[in-house]
C-alpha cells in the first residue's frame, strides 16, 4: 500500500462532495499528542533501564541462580537419560570422541 495522505485517503473513500468528519482537526491533533507522550515514556524507560547501576550483591546472586538452575537442568537431563537407559535395558551412552 502506498503511503498515502489522510487527506488522499479520505477523497478516495467518501469523494470530494462529502462532508468533513466533525471535529476531525482535534481528533487527530489529540491522537499525535498522545503517541508523542507514549513514545516519550518508552524513550524514558528504556533510558532509565539502560542507566540503572546494578549492585554487585544483586549480580552475584542472579548468576547464582543461573548456575543453580543449570544445575538442575543438567541433574534431570542425566536422570532422565539413566531412566531410559532402564527401560530400554541397554546403555545408550555414546563416546564423545569416536
């Protein structure tokens, strides 16, 4: 779709003989300013986030976490390969190197 005008766009729709929608000018002078005030707030936050200091206690435990969860994954990733290995009733492990 071409990047028409509203103006383009309107004459298209409801020709050149129909009456302009009431308060048309106010409506879309309320809705520019609104989207400038929201893109202002994202603007905002996304500066706030990118400027906040993060403390060394606040890091060191979000990589705690991480490597607990790590962890953990790997622990049920292994009991689930010995649980299969059960079932089939063979070893299923291969070298890394063949």
């Amino acid at each position: 779709m071409k990047n028409d005008s509203i103006e383009t766009l309107m004459l298209r729709h409801y020709g050149s003989l129909a009456p302009t929608p009431p308060e048309l000018k106010q409506r879309l002078i309320a809705s520019v300013r609104w989207e400038t005030v929201q893109r202002n707030q994202q603007e905002r936050m996304a500066t706030d986030l990118s400027t906040s200091l993060v403390s060394r206690r606040r890091a060191v435990r979000l990589v705690a976490i991480g490597s607990v969860g790590l962890g953990l994954l790997s622990i049920g990733l292994e009991s689930l390969h010995m649980l299969e290995a059960a079932l089939v009733g063979k070893d299923t492990t291969q070298p890394a190197i063949s």
